[in-house]
C-alpha cells in the first residue's frame, strides 16, 4: 500500500510563492506520474499540473507560467513551485499517483496541505 503525504501549505498575500512537498512511502517498484490536484471551497477537486516518469510536464491554464512541477525519485518526492499566487489559488492541494497515460488518480489521497492567498 502507498501513502501520500502533502506539505508545505500556508498563509501568503497576493504574489507570494509556496513550495508543497509530495512524499510517497509504501511499496512502490516504479516510477509512475503524479499529479497535483486542488480543491477550493464549494468546488470540485481539479488538476493542476503534472509530470511523467520521463519528466514531461502539463500545466492547467490558470497556473501556467506561475507553478513548476518536479520530481526527486531518489526521495520518491514530488514538489509544486507555486509563484505569483492570486487569491483564486486558495485550495487544499492535494498529491497522486496518476493511471499511465491518463490524468485518473488511483492511490488513496493524503490529508492534503492548505494554501491560502490573501488579497
């Protein structure tokens, strides 16, 4: 079994930077892609970025050019740059392990980490 654990969450104003941390323990024999999801009140849970095995990277729209997504598989953790953040980046931010080739999480989500801009 694999369990996730997010970090790095906080309070930040408007045009602030974060660093959320990703680690993965368990038994896992590969590298698989993971993604970063978010969830904001009274909203569904969405994909925000993304990074393959080989280190290919996806971006949503509202995130592009502000968030960086890699990897260190030697500590089998994953890290979201968050800069520039805007108030609509409040959200619990949350790791997965994705279905190759696909954006579909399959590994039990972790407790997730808080983010929260100020205007």
């Amino acid at each position: 079994q694999v369990q996730l654990v997010e970090s790095g969450g906080g309070l930040v104003q408007t045009g602030g930077s974060l660093r959320l941390s990703c680690a993965a323990s368990g038994r896992i024999w590969r590298t698989y892609d993971v993604g970063w999801f978010r969830q904001a009140p009274g909203k569904q849970r969405e994909l925000v970025a993304s990074i393959g095995s080989g280190g290919s990277t996806h971006y949503a729209d509202s995130v592009t050019g502000r968030f960086t997504i890699s990897r260190d598989d030697a500590k089998n953790t994953v890290y979201l740059q968050m800069n520039n953040q805007k108030t609509d980046d409040t959200a619990v931010y949350y790791c997965n392990f994705l279905v190759d080739y696909t954006n579909k999480p399959w590994a039990t989500w972790g407790r997730g980490t808080q983010d929260t801009v100020s205007p």
